[in-house]
C-alpha cells in the first residue's frame, strides 16, 4: 500500500499527489499503462459531461465533472513530467503568460472598453502570437479534432470578421437550395455525393452562423424531437397491432404527421 494522508478536506495539490501515485511504480498498473492517446477519448467525454452539468444548471454535477476534467490535465500533465518535458507548474505558467499577453486592456496602456473590442484585440494578438499573416492561416488553426459543426461554424465567423459574408440571410438560404440541388445531381448520378452533403452540410452551418444560432445545439435539439416522434410512431403503431418495420412508406409519414400534433 502507497503512503498516502488521507484528509477530510483535499486541495488542487493533493489530486496531483494522488494522481503522481496511481501512475508511480508500485500504483495502478492500469493508470500506469496509460498515454495521452488512450486517455484522448476519456478527456474529451468528460468535457462534453461538463458541458451537460451546465445545461441543467447543477452546480452539484458541474462540481463534480470539471473535478473529472482537472483530473486529466493533472493526468497529461504527469505523463510529460515523467518523460521530462514539463509539469502542472509549466502548463499554469503558459497559461498565465497568454492571458496577461492577450490582456493588454488589463495589464498594459491598451483601450479596450467593450467586448467587441476585446475580442478584436483578443484575435489580432493571437494571430501575432502565432505568426499567422493571413485570415486563411487563422481558418487552418481551427482545430480538426472539433465536431464538424463547430469547425465550420468557427470557420465561417473568421471569414465574416473579414467581411466575407453574405449581404442577408436569404441569400445564404439560396446558396443553401443551390447545394441541395447540387447534392440531388449528385446522388442521380451517383458521383461526388460525399462532396456535396458536405458542401450542403457546411451552407446550412453559414445559416446558422448568420442567425446566431449555435448549429450543434440546433441538431441536438432537432434529434431530440425525432426520438420523441420516433416514439410516439412506435407506440401509435402497436396499438393498432402493428410492426414497426412492416409499415409502408405511407403508413410511417401518416404516424409522423399524427407525432407533430
């Protein structure tokens, strides 16, 4: 057994402790196994958790999941300390160092009394930072390990801070029933129908960006009420001695329709 004092009460220092010994000779063979590539999915399943806790406003579980995310930084962090490349302290000082940098309305001479303004300063600092010379180099820094949606939406915003935008809403609709034509000639012809839906994926994300409408939380929301209305076509089916998989195309619409009212 580790030599470890167990406390009423723990602080930020003793995760990193207990952590150091699960990953230590002599702890957990299966936290010792682990490298940042094992562990990827799990960091990005508990941020997505955490992001849960905070839709349905309980601090209780919002408590408890962003406990789960600390913990996997303080886990990356130890696999780099024991490789010896850097610690929990160097990633706190990076993170200090950007925030002070791109801060200049707080910690140096520089004006920045609204958002908008902050946020302009906040992109124009980062792409210095980064050597970005180019509102295409900002686009290409967009993470590719982001879902698809954010990905665009984000790089569809770069591109309208540049003023590469449409002139209304109605236009990106048009650009919009373009792309869905192109994606019905497509599948009629049988080529190019992965380029398409995504082309057509990507306008109804520039929709949404137009509309302030968060696309992720659009499908999720939208996918939510297909399963409501998937499960009232299934209820509404055995009741009247049915099988779901035995309906006719007509039959299915029929029950849908019933499900939106």
């Amino acid at each position: 057994m580790l030599e470890f004092k167990q406390k009423e009460k723990y602080n930020v220092y003793d995760l990193k402790e207990i952590i150091a010994l699960l990953r230590s000779p002599g702890g957990c063979p299966w936290d010792g196994e682990q490298t940042h590539e094992s562990i990827r999915r799990n960091f990005l399943e508990e941020a997505y958790e955490a992001c849960e806790a905070i839709d349905e406003k309980n601090p209780n579980h919002l408590c408890e999941e962003l406990g789960d995310v600390l913990m996997q930084v303080i886990f990356h962090a130890d696999i780099e300390e024991k490789a010896g490349n850097f610690n929990l302290d160097d990633v706190a000082d990076m993170t200090c160092k950007k925030l002070i940098y791109r801060h200049p309305h707080i910690f140096s001479n520089v004006s920045a009394d609204t958002s908008e303004k902050v946020l302009k300063n906040w992109e124009e600092l980062k792409m210095k930072e980064r050597g970005q010379r180019s509102v295409a180099d900002t686009m290409k820094s967009v993470s590719h390990a982001l879902p698809a949606m954010w990905r665009a939406d984000k790089i569809i915003s770069k591109g309208a801070n540049a003023g590469f935008q449409w002139n209304s809403v109605s236009n990106a609709l048009d650009k919009l029933s373009e792309e869905v034509e192109e994606l019905r000639q497509a599948v009629s012809s049988g080529e190019n129908i992965s380029e398409e839906l995504g082309d057509t994926i990507f306008s109804a994300v520039h929709v949404a960006q137009m509309l302030k409408i968060d696309p992720e939380e659009a499908l999720s929301c939208a996918s939510d009420k297909f399963i409501s209305r998937f499960g009232y076509v299934e209820e509404a089916a055995k009741k009247d001695g049915k099988v779901l998989g035995d309906l006719t195309e007509k039959e299915m619409l029929d029950y849908y329709k019933k499900s939106k009212s």
